[in-house]
C-alpha cells in the first residue's frame, strides 16, 4: 500500500471542493483560481474526477488492487484535462 494513495484521495477532495466552491461562490477555489467553473462545467469535472477515482478506496482496502495502477493513472489524466500544467494529481504517482 502506497501513502501517496491517500494523499491522492485527500487532494481529489479538495479539488472537488474548490471545484463545487467555486461554481456555487463559496469561496474555496480550485488549483486553477477563481471563476474557472460554472456550475455545468464543475459538475462535469466534479463526475469525472470521481469516476476515474472510485476504486482507489476499494483497492486500498485490499479489494480489486490490480485496479489501483490504472486507476491513479486515468484520475492524473482526468486532472490535466480539467487542470492543464496546474494539476496537482499527478505529483501523487511514483514512477
């Protein structure tokens, strides 16, 4: 098991955060900043984050852990569609 795993988790979840915070006007943003997000594009961005991350926790727990690989790969390549070169995912994956 990878600690970087669980810092992943925690950083998809302040992303979706700043994501949903920035569409409603809550004041947390997202690594992109303020005003990046409307609420159709964040729940579009907010969905495919998830999506790409659901199994971690499964694969943390020892269930489906040949998933985990490709699950951190696709949730980094999720991150540069929404974030670009301001995606903080994928510092999270070690070689």
């Amino acid at each position: 098991m990878n600690q970087n795993d669980f810092l992943l988790l925690s950083e998809l979840l302040i992303q979706i955060r700043g994501i949903a915070s920035d569409a409603a006007g809550l004041g947390h943003v997202s690594s992109l900043g303020r005003g990046q997000f409307n609420e159709k594009e964040a729940l579009k961005a907010i969905y495919e984050l998830a999506d790409a991350a659901h199994n971690i926790p499964a694969a943390l727990a020892g269930q489906a852990r040949f998933l985990l690989d490709g699950e951190r790969k696709r949730l980094v390549l999720v991150g540069e569609k929404y974030f670009g070169e301001q995606s903080t995912f994928k510092g999270f994956i070690t070689p």
